[in-house]
C-alpha cells in the first residue's frame, strides 16, 4: 500500500471510529431509556432526506464551518482561542449598526458590512493577543474574560442604544434594519436548478458561498504562503521557529487576529437573513466551533465534515421530539460522545503512525546498513 493512500485511510478512520463509537453508546443509552435507537435513527434519516430539511441542515453548519475555522486557526498556532462567542457576537452587533446606518450599492453596502464585522472581531480577539505577549496572560484566560466583557457588558449596553428607534424601551426589538441593498440573496435558485422547488419558505444563505471561500483562503494561507508557514512552525516548535527567525510575539498578535477576523463572520448568516441584530440572537456558535475544530483535526474538509455532523444533530434533534422516538437530549449526548471519542481516536491512530514509522525507519536504516 502506497504511503499516500495509507495516509487518507489514517485520516479518515478517526473520525469514522469516532462517529462509530458515539452510535454506538447513544443506542446503549437509549436502550436503558426505553427508547428504541432504530427508530430514532429512522427518523433522524427521514427527516434529513427531504430538500427543506437539508437547507436547515445547511445553514446551521455554515456559521459552524466558519467558527471552526476560526477556532482552528488558533489550534494551529498552539493558542486556545476560546473568545470566538463574544467575537463573532461584538462583531454581529457592530456590522448590524453600520450596516444600517450607511447607503452605499448593493455590493459596496454588503462588503462593508462584512469588514466591519472582521475588523471588529478581529480587534477584539487581538486584545487577547496583546495581553499575551506584552503581560503574559494567558489567551485561555483572557478570552474567557472577554467573551464575559463582550455580552454582559458591551453588547448588553450598546444594544440599548442602537436599537430600533433610538431610545430605550421596555422591549428590546435589535438594532435598526438594514437597506435590502446590504443583505445577500438566497441562493435557492442554485439548487432548484438540479432539485426541485424549496418549499415551506426555507432559503439557502449565501454565506454558505463565503464560508467556502473561508475554507478555500484558509488551506492556500496555511499551506502556500510565507505566513501560513511561520504559523505552523511557531505552533509546532517555537524555540525552533524563534531561531529560525519568525517573531514569536508578531505570529501570536497575527494568529489571534487572523482567527478573531473569521470569527467576526460567524453571525452574518443570521444577519444577512434578518438584516437586524436581535435581543436574543443566536448563541453558542463559538464554543460549538471549537468542538467541530476538534472533531475536523484543524482541516478545512474535516471542519466541513464536523460542522455538517453537527448541524444533522441540531435540525435532527426536533424531529425526536415530535415523533416521541426518542428524547432530544440525545443529540446532545452524542456531540459530546463525538468530541471525546473524536480526540481518543486521533490519539490512537496517531500513534499507530509513529510506531509504523518508526519501524519503517528502523527497516530502511537495516536495509542500508547490510
């Protein structure tokens, strides 16, 4: 077996025995609940099969690509970036305020919403940064701090001001919307040319288009430029990346803000849908997108292929509900069985590989040496 192909199927059994492992334990579970697991997972499959529910699935995972992406580039420079909720939250708030504040055509009007929301997110994730290299606190600490400062304190306080009206009232409506001109058009029309019509009003975000130019930009960065580069080799051995003349003070600042920048495009699917920040948008996306980092292995298609199981967990776990098969609270147990199972499996086959290589080495050193 050439090494290539070794190398996709080692790639490829982690997180498939990771997906294994958590069917299997969630059956156990539901079997010592009364429920019965076939069922369930027949109903999560149907549900899954028709064309609208595909969108829902869709659209969950695009936020969540986009978080795992960020939280990923963290990863890569050995640095915890647990800041992206209040990121991509602070950003979302200030994208949605500029947004409505300005009238600009319609492509000029959605690209500045859009480096708003980068600018913004990466500015705050690069305080963590800062704080990191000038006083040494940690980016573990100071994110989680952040993310506290961010939606106890900034977004509750400036969301009083900016919303809807100008005053504050006794109920929060979210900020003023934004001109259509601003807010992307579904992209239904793509997939009913090779389907068929969507209905129930179900509408494809064209982030989703974004989002995979994220992927794209974030694999040609990582692996094809100077700076992707001195990331990976400041995350994968400083002291020898220090010797080797990358500034590990600049690559830290660089890598927060580069992930904070992509974190910032998280709630622009939900912005792009409402064209408002709301009182109660939606919340988690960024710790959610550190487990789909994990479970991808900080690769573009393997975030893609996390966020994707993710977003099936999240729309299935309604259906459950509705049908009685199963408790909903399932879903959650899997994701976290996922995202245990995922980091034992890539330990394991981890080692499998050094061992291999290890005896490959030590056979060709045998093989030179008689």
């Amino acid at each position: 077996m050439n090494k290539s192909l070794r190398r996709v199927m080692f790639s490829i059994s982690a997180p498939v025995m990771a997906i294994v492992f958590a069917v299997v334990f969630s059956s156990v579970v539901l079997l010592i609940s009364g429920s019965n697991p076939i069922e369930a997972y027949i109903d999560m499959f149907e549900h899954a099969s028709k064309l609208e529910t595909q969108v829902d699935i869709l659209n969950r995972a695009t936020p969540l690509y986009l978080s795992g992406v960020a939280a990923a580039i963290g990863f890569r420079m050995n640095l915890f970036n647990i800041g992206v909720e209040g990121q991509y939250l602070l950003a979302y708030l200030f994208a949605a305020a500029a947004g409505s504040v300005v009238s600009l055509p319609a492509p000029l009007h959605i690209l500045f919403i859009l480096l708003v929301g980068m600018v913004v997110g990466g500015a705050y994730a690069g305080i963590a940064g800062v704080l990191k290299v000038t006083r040494g606190v940690n980016e573990v600490i100071s994110t989680i701090m952040l993310n506290a400062i961010a939606i106890s304190g900034l977004i509750a306080w400036l969301l009083m001001s900016w919303q809807a009206g100008g005053e504050i009232q006794s109920s929060r409506v979210g900020t003023t919307p934004i001109d259509p001109s601003g807010l992307l058009p579904n992209i239904n029309s793509w997939i009913e040319l090779v389907t068929r019509e969507i209905r129930q009003g179900k509408e494809l975000t064209a982030v989703l288009i974004i989002a995979i130019l994220v992927g794209i930009g974030y694999h040609m960065v990582l692996n094809r430029t100077v700076f992707g580069y001195d990331l990976r080799a400041s995350g994968g051995n400083p002291f020898a990346a220090r010797v080797g003349g990358i500034p590990p003070k600049k690559m830290v600042v660089a890598a927060m803000v580069f992930s904070g920048a992509i974190a910032g495009l998280v709630g622009m699917p939900e912005l792009m849908n409402s064209g408002i920040f709301p009182s109660n948008p939606i919340k988690g996306l960024g710790f959610a997108g550190i487990a789909v980092a994990l479970v991808g292995r900080n690769h573009p298609v393997g975030i893609a292929m996390g966020a994707m199981i993710f977003a099936f967990l999240d729309v299935s776990s309604g259906v459950l509900q509705f049908t009685g098969a199963a408790s909903r609270e399932i879903v959650v147990i899997m994701q976290g069985v996922i995202i245990l199972a995922a980091v034992v499996t890539y330990e394991i086959v981890r080692r499998i590989q050094e061992r291999e290589e290890a005896a490959a080495a030590a056979a060709a050193l045998t093989g030179g040496a008689s």
